[in-house]
C-alpha cells in the first residue's frame, strides 16, 4: 500500500528481524535463566519473580531490546517510519484518496477525543494514531512485528472464526476497530449480518475505508465513534466485540465501556472482548513489564482487575474468561517462544 526508499526498508525489515530474535531466542533464554534462579521455587507473585532477575544482564537486555527497538522503528530520526511519512506526504495521499466519500466510511470532525487517550503515546506510537494524516499507515506497517510468532492478522481471523462457531449473528458492532483488522475478518465470517467497526482515530478509519474498497466485503461499515458513547440506540446488536480495547482504558472507563456494551446488546445477545489476562506470577511480571516498556500505563491495572465481578456487576450473565490461542499450539505450556496472554471475556444480555 506505502513504499519506502530502500535505505527506510532495509532499517525496518532490520527491526522486524530483531523482534523475531527477541521472540524466539532472547526470549527462551531469559526463561531458562529464571528456572535456574529460582531453582524449583514457585514465587508467589509477579514481585517476587522479578526479584529473581533484578541482577540479571540477560533481562536488561531483553528489556533494552523491547523498549528501545520499538522507539526506533516509529521515532528514528531518518529512517523510523514517523519521519518516512512526514517525507512523502504525496504518498500518503494517494494511499488514503480511496477513503474520499467512500460508502464504507462515516466521519465525524466534531467528535471529542478522550483525554486519556491524549495522555500518551500508547504503544510508542506518536501521537496515539490521532497526531497524523498517516497514522492508519503506520498502525498497519507497526502491526505487523507487533506479534512476531503468528501470521499478519492470524489472531483476528482466528477470532472471527470462533465467533462463528458460536452462532449467526444478524447485527455486530466492533469497538476500537483500528483500521479493521478485526472487523474484517468478521464482516467475512458473517456475510449475511450488518457489521459496524468503531474507533476515535479518523487516520485509521480512512485506512479501513480504503481497505474496504479494494477487497469488501460489502456489508461492513466504519464509523467515527467513542465506545463509551456509541450514540447507537439501546439494544441495536446481537453481538458487541473489540479488540486489545480494554486494557489501553483507565479502570472507570472499563467499567464504562461494559455498561455501553450490555446497553447495546439485545436480549439474549452476546459480548466477547478479546484482550490480555495472566495471573501466574512469572509470566504476569513479564506482560506488566511490557506495559512500562510499551507504554500501556492501563494495563497492569486492567491485568489485577477483577473481570468475572465486573461483567456481571454490568448485568451480564453466563460469564466466562478463558485463554485463547492466537495461533496453533500457542496455549500449550510448553510453548517456548514470547506470546501475548489473548484471552477471551464474554457475557451474555439475560433475557428478560
């Protein structure tokens, strides 16, 4: 969709290739290093685990690598991908121009954007998709060495198709769609049902627009709303999904979005938010550490915050939070390489 100059190319295929090293080898090493120290022991939470490694180079340099890798491939000064869009803003024209009144597409200039999105630059990236013309473009290049042991968009299709397994669905909403990659996915596992995606960032609205036109499906729809005021009427869907939404919200916000979800929903309709969870203590040490290292200030909260007691406080019932494998044998504990813990929170609307 976007080329770069070779010199840019060569640094973020660079980068990409660090990542997998990351993943895949600096990863298993730093594991091995904490079976040693802690010898048997099962730390009880996630401060004594890390405690196990406050002296280890290994984990300084995992850490190092994460943080500062991210930063490079948005924020390098001459060949980051920031400072590659801000060269070629002819380019980044022709790849948007699809959007221009596209049937797929509903902006709104006049919507707020939350303060606490504002607060920071969530995943490194600056501005927070609403700084640019070109923040849809990044996102996309971005996402793809964001989860380096699955195919590009593999968790989102994997999703859609778990939804599928559990019914026809005649209309969905998507909240913090991005710029589609999960609501794609389930525009196409649900050719007969009206799907809505919905996001702050006008960047990555115009991006999933121009996505929609090259490849459908046709009964998908992109609209610039907040989640936590949707503005759509009381019981508009059978099914409300997002995407890694949760835990980039302040706790009340996430109690909030809950409350507009079950607002939504029709009686009898279903929620399944797809999101991080990990309460073992080695691993909820490492997903909190990331938070710091990527920017994600909401998630160590979200991580601690009692998920069951929240749904069901929204009204929800059938309640249930379970692990989900973004790829095949990802959930098998012996896998060996970095993952995201995906699981899956779901409620249904009673219904009466």
């Amino acid at each position: 969709m976007h080329r770069f100059d070779r010199s840019t190319t060569a640094f973020q295929e660079f980068i990409a290739s660090m990542r997998q090293h990351w993943a895949n080898r600096m990863y298993p090493a730093l594991v091995a290093e904490y079976r040693a120290r802690a010898a048997g022991d099962a730390p009880d939470s996630a401060e004594a685990a890390g405690a196990l490694l406050s002296d280890s180079a290994t984990y300084r340099w995992f850490g190092f690598v994460e943080r500062h890798f991210q930063r490079m491939k948005y924020s390098d000064p001459q060949w980051g991908l920031a400072a590659a869009f801000e060269r070629d803003p002819e380019g980044v024209a022709r790849a948007l121009a699809a959007a221009e009144g596209s049937r797929y597409l509903t902006l709104d200039p006049e919507l707020a954007i939350p303060a606490y999105y504002r607060a920071v630059d969530i995943h490194q990236h600056p501005g927070n998709l609403v700084g640019a013309p070109y923040d849809g473009l990044m996102y996309l290049i971005s996402a793809a060495s964001i989860h380096p042991t699955t195919r590009r968009f593999e968790a989102h299709e994997r999703f859609a198709a778990w939804l599928a397994d559990r019914g026809r669905f005649e209309r969905v909403l998507d909240m913090g769609c991005g710029f589609g990659k999960s609501t794609l996915p389930i525009a196409r596992a649900f050719p007969e049902a009206e799907v809505i995606g919905i996001e702050l960032s006008e960047p990555c609205l115009r991006l999933a627009a121009v996505m929609a036109e090259e490849s459908g499906p046709a009964n998908v729809h992109f609209a610039q709303k907040d989640a936590l005021r949707t503005g759509h009427a009381d019981g508009s869907f059978d099914l409300v999904t997002s995407t890694q939404l949760l835990h980039e919200l302040p706790l009340r916000e996430v109690r909030n979005l809950l409350a507009e979800s079950f607002r939504l929903s029709r009686p009898g309709g279903w929620v399944v938010h797809l999101d991080f969870r990990c309460h073992e203590p080695w691993k909820q040490f490492l997903i909190e550490g990331h938070a710091v290292r990527n920017n994600e200030g909401y998630l160590p909260q979200f991580n601690r915050m009692d998920m069951q007691a929240a749904l069901r406080a929204a009204g929800f019932e059938e309640v249930g939070i379970e692990p989900f494998a973004e790829a095949e044998g990802v959930t098998d504990p012996a896998w060996p390489y970095w993952r995201f813990p995906w699981t899956l929170f779901a409620g249904r609307r009673p219904l009466k």
